[in-house]
C-alpha cells in the first residue's frame, strides 16, 4: 500500500485530535485520504511479508532475473535478420516504411536513410531453425531452443531515459515504482536476511547512458521496497561495515535504542515512513551478515568460472554479477536486474557491439544452463533486452566496414527462458526491413503483464490508489497477458 493509505489505516483517534488541534481542516483533510484507502493488507504471518490475497492463483514461477541490456542493443545486428536485407542494403528506406515515424534529434538532420545490412554471421540455429546472429551469441545459439525470443515488442518512447524508466515502471513519468519494488509489495521474499530487490550495473564497450536510481526506486510504494544496488568494488551495499571502534554489539545497542526511538514517534505521527526506517535499520544489519557469504566466491568450482567465463573471477563484470544473481537466486530473493551500460550505438556499432557481446553472450547463456542443471529454470524468468532497438539505416557516414542506428521503438527483440515460457519459441515478425511489426505485436506493458501472469498475479487487480486513480506496473492502457508464449 502507498504510504497515505498507510497513514489512514494506522491513525488513532488520539493522532487524529492531536494533529487536528491547529486546524480544523487536518480532520477534513483525513476524511477525503479515507476515501483512497485499498483494501490489501500484508500477510503478518510471513518472515518478509507481502499482501495477503498475494498470489491471486498458482504461479509457475518464483523469482525474475532481469538482464537488461541498457542503450537499445540492435535487434537487426542480432535476432531479427531477413535475407531480404542482404539486397536492401545501401538502398534508400521508402517513405512507404518509415511511415513518417518521429525521428530522434539525432537523425533528423538526414536528407539520406541508407539501409545497412548486418556485417556479422548469421545462421539458422536449433529445432527451428531460428535466425540468430551466431558469430557474436555463440554461447546464446547453444541455448536457443530454451529460449522464446519475442521479435515484436514495442514502444512509444524514442529517448533512452523516458524508455527505460516506460520498461521499469510501466509509464514514461518519473516516480513510479519500478517492477522489482512492486514485487518486493506484492509478494515479499522468503529470506529475510536479503533485498526483495537487488539490483547490480556493469559497463560494456564504453559507459553510454547514465543510470538513475529511481530505475529501481519505491516511488510511492513504502521505501523499504526500493531496489538495494550491489557494487562490485569495496563494500557491495555502501555503509554495511562498522566504522572504525564500532563492534557488532554496540551497533545492536545503536539499533535497539533508534527503534525505540522511532517507535515513540510512530505512536504520535502515525507515519508509516517511520516503520519502513525501521524495517531497513534491521535489514542492513542483517545484511552484515548474509551479503559478505553472498559475496564470498570460494566456494564456487572452477567448472562454474569455466561455465560463466574467466570474467565471472573479475568483481563488478557482467559475469561475476550473473553468478552472484544465481546466489541471490538460491537464497530466494524475488527480483534481480543486471543492468549492463554501453549499448547506444550510433556510430562504431560493428566494433563495439562486437565488444558487448563478447561480455555479456557467454554469461548470459550460463546462467540459463546454470539454473537449469539446478533444477531452478522451471520457476526463474530469465529475461533479456533492452529498452527498444535499432533502425535499418544508418546514422551519420556509411562505409564498408562502419555504420550506427539511432533509437528505435516500432519493433525490437527480447528473450525469455524458463518460468513457464515456451522453450524453443518465435513469436511475431516484422517487415524485411525489421523496421514495422506485421503480425503479433507485443507492447512492453503486454509483456510485463505475462511477467506477473507467470508469477501467479492478475495485473489488473494489482493496483494501488495513488492520486484517485488505481495505479499499477502495466500502466493506464489495456495490457495483455501473451497467452501464446506461455508454456
């Protein structure tokens, strides 16, 4: 519940006169909050609690592992290759195609449009012969037919920040919560001792765009739902060691005496924050504990390091994020979301996407290997993407060996594995030109709302009041659960 609804519930009548004394209209003002009050309640009876009507039926799934590709990774480049494009290339994208689509500022200077063709080995992989960009996924090729790859999802945003934040919050605003911090809500965590949500970021080719914390952020949700960013350098959560002549035991004493504290406060203000504050006091120091075991890699095999590549041995890689992901993963954390920076190309893309794939293919492919010899594939949603994908043209000067694609959001690829998604799976196409969708589109709230599906959640009935309206992830339009791609 949002922290208003909160308040509503948890005021007293002595809270009430109390704050009314001054004025008249606070006890109006309660009156109209009464109005916004949900009627989902947390389960007291679980060790992280979540909603009590959570989840509305069956799940297949139990936890989501997010690796999301941040930048917009060319879909043409990778997993949407036509053969047509071979004789599209250098040739002039019609007007009958690009359909007066909004351009970037980046291209929209252009008086030409050249079409590019992809400069990379592409072959028909697995059961299905499934086109696949098998000189830069070659680890990703041998897991294909785990994998749905969805060739038609869709957005309306065009620029990195409003599309990112689209994705994650299921609206182009700011301040929504994101859908870690809405699972942390709904479903709570069996480990108490650990984030709901963790989220980790590492860089490719070269940074790209910059990342924001309010990508894993509450927003109106109570903070303690907020996504915990783990670093790959020093202390993984910032402030979880003792200062200096701080013991363990002092710290505790420290706690004990601020909860009191907030306690007190608590019973005259009634704010709900007050509890949230609380809540994360205990969880960093718990996670003094829980995260260094995390953390400690020593008791990984060398055939795991062998699995994931020699990069899962370096602290903050890509790789040594994907297996501490599978430990938060086996530990029962609900959501992790690996962001991973670098992938804005709009010049260089042949050498840089080359270096991102290099990082991120191998790893990737060992986590759905991993989990799968683990027995956990069947109730983890792995998924991987990025907020949209890339245009056929070229951007800036066309040459035989060098291109860049701006943004686009008409058409782009993720896939999925595991959680009660099909395996081995094509859904939707689009045009020879991979830039129109031409049958089964998938918006990225339809996406996110199977997401919830396969987590045993009807997301039209996973809402929160926040400013008269019945907010939730999949946003204010009709969103649908992608019956199709479900096992």
């Amino acid at each position: 519940m949002n922290p208003i609804d909160q308040f509503n519930r948890t005021l007293t009548r002595r809270q009430l006169l109390a704050r009314g004394r001054g004025c008249l209209g606070a006890a109006a003002l309660a009156s109209l909050l009464n109005a916004d009050t949900v009627t989902a309640q947390e389960n007291p009876n679980a060790s992280y609690p979540g909603l009590a009507d959570l989840p509305h039926f069956a799940p297949k799934a139990k936890r989501v592992i997010y690796l999301f590709m941040a930048g917009g990774p060319s879909h043409i480049d990778l997993f949407d290759y036509k053969p047509a494009m071979q004789d599209l290339h250098g040739t002039e994208l019609p007007d009958s195609i690009r359909n007066g689509q909004r351009l970037t500022g980046m291209s929209s200077g252009q008086s030409t449009f050249p079409c590019v063709a992809p400069m990379f080995k592409f072959e028909q992989i697995g059961e299905r012969g499934t086109w696949l960009n098998s000189e830069l996924l070659p680890h990703t090729a041998k897991i294909v037919d785990d994998l749905t790859i969805v060739r038609t999802m869709n957005t309306e945003a065009i620029n990195h920040d409003p599309a990112i934040t689209y994705i994650n919050t299921g609206t182009q605003q700011l301040g929504r919560p994101s859908m870690g911090s809405w699972l942390s809500y709904g479903l709570g965590s069996p480990n108490e001792n650990l984030p709901a949500y963790v989220t980790m970021i590492s860089v490719g080719a070269k940074p790209g765009q910059a990342l924001f914390s309010r990508l894993w952020g509450s927003g109106f949700l109570p903070s303690k739902h907020q996504g915990v960013q783990f670093r790959g350098g020093g202390d993984p959560v910032l402030y979880l060691s003792n200062p200096d002549g701080v013991d363990p035991e002092s710290r505790r004493q420290m706690l004990d005496g601020l909860a009191k504290l907030n306690a007190t406060r608590f019973d005259t203000v009634g704010d709900p924050e007050i509890q949230s504050r609380i809540a994360q006091y205990e969880m960093a120091y718990r996670m003094q504990t829980s995260v260094p075991d995390l953390m400690d890699m020593s008791s990984e095999t060398e055939q795991t390091h062998e699995l994931y590549g020699e990069d899962s041995k370096k602290p903050g890689t890509f790789a040594a994020n994907c297996v501490i992901a599978r430990r938060l993963a086996e530990r029962g954390v609900p959501f992790v979301q690996l962001f991973h920076r670098g992938w804005d190309q709009h010049g260089n893309l042949p050498n840089e996407i080359r270096k991102n794939c290099k990082s991120v293919d191998q790893p990737a492919a060992a986590l759905v290997q991993d989990l799968k010899q683990r027995g956990m594939l069947k109730d983890t949603v792995v998924i991987f993407g990025g907020e949209f994908g890339r245009t056929i043209y070229s951007q800036g000067k066309l040459t035989k060996d060098n291109y860049g694609r701006d943004h686009h959001g008409r058409c782009f690829s993720t896939w999925v594995a595991g959680g009660g998604f099909k395996a081995g799976f094509d859904f939707g196409s689009t045009d020879d030109y991979a830039y129109n969708i031409v049958e089964d589109p998938v918006h990225i709230n339809d996406f996110n709302a199977t997401v919830l599906h396969t987590l045993g959640i009807d997301h039209e009935r996973f809402t929160v009041k926040h400013q008269g309206l019945d907010a939730k992830l999949t946003g204010v339009e009709p969103a649908r659960i992608v019956q199709e791609i479900l096992a």
